[in-house]
C-alpha cells in the first residue's frame, strides 16, 4: 500500500472567498509564499482556486483595477480535486496529466481540508519516478515563443542579432 494523500499535505491551507479583492489575494499568495489559494464559501466549502497566473493574466493583461476586482471574478470553478485517502501515485499521475503543481484536497461536502503541492510531493518522494512526475508537471510546453517589436532578433533571449541568426539558419554540409 502506498503513501496517502493525508500524510504529506498541507492541512488548513489559507484561503479566500470570492468576495476578497484580487489585490488582497496576491498580498497572501506573497505572505504565504504560494502561487494559488483555494476560494471557499461558508468558511471551508471549496468553490474555486486563484492563482498567481489568474492575477497576471486575467486583471494585469486585462486592465482591470486589483482592488475593485474580486476574487470570485477571475478564479477558476471547474478545480481538479482529491480526497486525504487517495493514495499519492495517484495524486502524481493527476497532477502530470493535468499539469497542475498543486491540488486541492475535500472531504464530505466539497469541504476543504487540505493542499497537496509539488514540493510537498518532493519532500515525501524518495524515487526517480517522483522527479520524473515532477519535471512532467513542471515541463513547459515549448521553446521561447517572444512577443514585442524587437521579437525576432533574438535580442530577448540574450542573443546578438548574428548569434540568433545563426541559430535559424541550418548548417549545409
């Protein structure tokens, strides 16, 4: 039998509900030193989670005001979820698949009880599959992708101009 859930999360995660401004959740995301926080009702009925990633994108590139969004505006709904019980290779398996770095755990009635994230499965991992798992979730989907009016001279990526060049031109021979 494999290691659960319960034994390596992180139980009484800190949370926010939908009506806290995204301002106030980045200001705990930093405090916390996490990149998400699950949106709870009722003081513990997971309905959602905020990330780093929802702030950045949704209210920074969306040019809305931090302090007047809340937080119910920009989170996700639809949240993968496991239960304490489920065993941590599934967890991993979910996580790889999903490509999430961190899970919300419920019991009962969606009741938030618990977080499992990628370095609390690094910290109970003790084989090369659990790196493996890791580098999956973490893996990026591609090389550099650079937006700006100087994109294309490599500029961006450190590069010279004759450097980048010769990067995209392929060697004849």
């Amino acid at each position: 039998m494999g290691t659960k859930i319960n034994e390596v999360m992180t139980e009484r995660p800190r949370a926010v509900t939908p009506q806290t401004s995204v301002r106030e959740a980045a200001r705990l995301m930093e405090e916390e030193d996490v990149g998400s926080l699950p949106v709870v009702e009722g003081g513990v009925r997971l309905v959602g989670i905020v990330t780093d990633r929802d702030v950045a994108l949704r209210v920074v590139g969306g040019g809305l005001d931090p302090e007047a969004t809340r937080v119910g505006e920009v989170a996700s709904a639809d949240v993968i979820t496991l239960t304490p019980e489920h065993d941590l290779d599934e967890a991993l398996g979910l996580m790889a698949r999903a490509q999430v770095r961190r899970l919300p755990i419920v019991a009962g009635e969606n009741e938030l009880v618990g977080m499992l994230a990628q370095a609390d499965i690094a910290r109970a991992g003790k084989d090369k599959s659990t790196g493996e798992v890791i580098d999956a979730i973490s893996r990026p989907p591609g090389g550099p992708r650079v937006a700006g009016p100087d994109a294309g001279d490599g500029s961006s990526l450190g590069l010279s101009r004759e450097s980048a060049q010769q990067r995209e031109t392929p060697k004849q021979g």
